[in-house]
C-alpha cells in the first residue's frame, strides 16, 4: 500500500527524523551496535573459558 501511496500522492507517507529526531535515532542505533558488539565479545569470551 505504501508504494501505491507514493505513486498516487508523489510523497512519503511519513516525514523523515530531522534535528534531535535524528540525533536521537542515531544515538539509539549506536547504542544497538555497542550492545550487539558487546553480547557477541561476551559468547566468544565464555566459549573460550569453557571450550579451550
């Protein structure tokens, strides 16, 4: 429904973030990425304190 919105109407269905939006969004992505970067260190620590 989307892409048929955007062919009728010539626009977006939504604005895109701008500002602290966006600041805001970027920072909670960073934060995802630390994490995940984080919890995947943490596997790869405890599979070598158990495995070897």
């Amino acid at each position: 429904m989307c892409a048929y919105n955007v062919r009728q109407r010539q626009t977006l269905d939504h604005d895109p973030a701008t500002g602290p939006d966006r600041r805001r969004d970027r920072l909670r992505e960073l934060g995802l990425w630390l994490f995940g970067a984080t919890a995947l260190y943490l596997v790869y620590w405890v599979a070598r304190r158990i495995l070897f």
